[in-house]
C-alpha cells in the first residue's frame, strides 16, 4: 500500500508540533504514512511537549517514530540544530530544507512510491531567501509538474469553495475576471470533484460578483460579460454547473448539501463562509495537479510553538482528505 507523505513545513512553525501530537491523538489511516523531515527537530519538539517519542531503525534510511500505540515513517531529509531556533526566524538552512521536504515528496510521487502528499506550513519568505523563487508550495508544484492552471480549493464536511482569483487587491478583481479563467475554474472544480472526490456528477454552483447577481446590469455588468458566458459553455460541454448567483443566499444552500462546490470569484468571497463553517478543520486542496496534494488551512502559527494549544484538526482533516482523493483518484502522470 503506497504511503501519504507529510512534508514538516518550517521546522521553525507550528509544522512539527503538529505531526507528533496527530501522531499522537490517532486513530490514522491504513495508508502508512511518511514524514519528509529532520530527527532532531521532531525529537526536540517532544521534548518541550512532554511526549514520550520512541524511535527505531527501518529499510531505506528511516526510522519508525513511536507514540503510544501509534508509528509513522521519519524520511530524515536534514540534520538542523532546533536548539538555535526562534519560532519566526528560520535561517537559509531551514529555508533549504523546506524545500528539500516538498522535492522529495514530489520525486516520490512521480517515482510512483506515494500516493499523496500532505504540506505542512512554510515560511515563503524564507525559501526565497534560500534562492527558490517560488510564492508557496502551489506554483512550485505546478511547475514540477508542468500544470498551466492550477485551481485553489478550501473544503470541509459541510462546504468546498474554489477561486477564480486569489491573492489579489479586491479593487483588482474585476479587471482579471475573463470568460476564460472562469469556465478553466469550472472544468477543473468539475474534473477533480471526479476523479479525486468520487463524485459521477457533481454540482456547480457559480457565483456572480457583484450583489444581487448585478440586478440586469444595475449593479454591474460582469455577470453578463463574463460569468453567464462561462456557465454556458460549461453546461454545453455537460458539466452541471448554475449561476451567476447572489452570493449573499446562495452559500446557505451550500452548506445544507445542495451544490457539491462553490466557484468564487475572489478571495474573501468564498474564505469568509468557509471559516465560519471550518474555522479549524479546513482543508487547502490543490486542484489541477497530476498529484493529490492537501494542506492545512493556516499558516506557520509562531505564537504557538511549544504551546500545545494549536489545533491539530485541519491537520487531521487534511490527513483523511488525502487518504480519501488518493483511493477514489483516477491514475493519471504529469506527461498526460
């Protein structure tokens, strides 16, 4: 059974905590699991948890890492020196290695050893500072794999929301909105919701920008000129998408079942109703990769390192978004 690798995220964040009190918590999945990391980081961390850590000797380099009648795979990828760290200061050699942890967890995949990949938090900065000109794990992986659009999702039990834009000034939404890049949302929501998610048909729904879907152009025309031309060419090509709707309603008929995902045309339009639904659990699902990828939905958390108090839920629930996309997952490579 192939393994989830768990890369460690910034041995300096919250990531490593993280791993061990999962680790910890249980139950796991059946799928072993492999964390691309650093042995004296992890075994520092249990040291300031208070968490008894056992570790033994595997095949191929690793070590089984132990707590209580839970083990997981230690993929050992640095040699760091936790006793320099400051939460929120990671040097050049901590930026290396967090890139080392995701190139490895992606050679492992395309070797065809792992079935999914699981992404810890990491300091983008710092990786740049280390000579990888990359804004985050999504365009690194992209260009790994020669993917031209790639497609951000945030989901939980209760909702899934995908972007059209993402990180942008809200004043500059308008201008990226294209026909275009709205129906490339779409197809590639509707596409992994089948191949990844299991779903034979899912549902669409589309949401307009402007409030009341802009009133017949009181409001606003992008609805006509690029939203309702994207929905259509959509449903030609037989996908189950609706829209443009209001978003102040439609996201109540979400959240009961009715629509299988939500396209939001930026960022705070869909995050704002996600987080109150999954505030905790949240899982960031990258979406248009040969690859399942899955994260956490937060960032490196400095303020909690060696606290205990962080959640370790999105965690989890990235974990059982991994082991589900992965078994429902139609094979594909990054050549097709």
């Amino acid at each position: 059974m192939l393994p989830l690798v768990i890369t460690m995220g910034d041995p300096t964040g919250i990531g490593p905590e993280l791993i061990l009190r999962t680790l910890s918590a249980g139950p796991l999945p059946e799928k072993p699991l492999v964390v691309a990391g650093d042995q004296g980081v992890l075994l520092k961390t249990a040291e300031q948890l208070g968490l008894e850590v056992r570790l033994s000797d595997s095949k191929n380099g690793r070590k089984v890492v132990s707590v209580g009648d839970n083990s997981l795979l230690l993929q050992p990828l640095s040699e760091l020196d936790p006793d320099s760290f400051t939460p929120g200061s990671p040097d050049t050699a901590c930026g290396n290695a967090m890139v080392d942890y995701i190139e490895w967890a992606i050679a492992e995949w395309l070797a065809g050893r792992a079935a999914a990949m699981v992404t810890g938090p990491i300091n983008k900065a710092a990786i740049n500072a280390a000579g990888y000109n990359f804004p985050g794990h999504t365009e690194l992986l992209g260009e790994r794999c020669g993917s031209e659009r790639v497609v951000m999702m945030l989901a939980g039990d209760c909702l899934r929301v995908t972007l059209v834009t993402i990180h942008t000034a809200l004043s500059n939404v308008p201008e990226l909105l294209t026909t275009h890049k709205i129906l490339e949302t779409i197809r590639i929501t509707d596409q992994s919701l089948r191949q990844q998610f299991g779903l034979r048909n899912p549902r669409i729904a589309v949401l307009a920008l402007n409030p009341h879907a802009g009133e017949q152009g009181l409001f606003g025309g992008e609805e006509e000129h690029f939203i309702r031309p994207a929905i259509e060419q959509a449903q030609r090509s037989g996908i189950a998408a609706s829209g443009p709707h209001s978003a102040d309603t439609l996201f109540y008929f979400a959240a009961r079942g009715d629509y299988d995902a939500v396209v939001c045309m930026y960022h705070d339009q869909g995050l704002i109703p996600l987080k109150l639904l999954h505030f905790d659990d949240a899982v960031n699902v990258t979406l248009g990769l040969p690859i399942v990828r899955t994260s956490v939905d937060h960032g490196t958390a400095y303020d909690l390192v060696g606290t205990g108090r962080a959640s370790i839920a999105s965690l989890q629930a990235a974990i059982q978004m991994a082991d589900h996309m992965s078994s429902s997952q139609k094979v594909t490579s990054c050549d097709d």
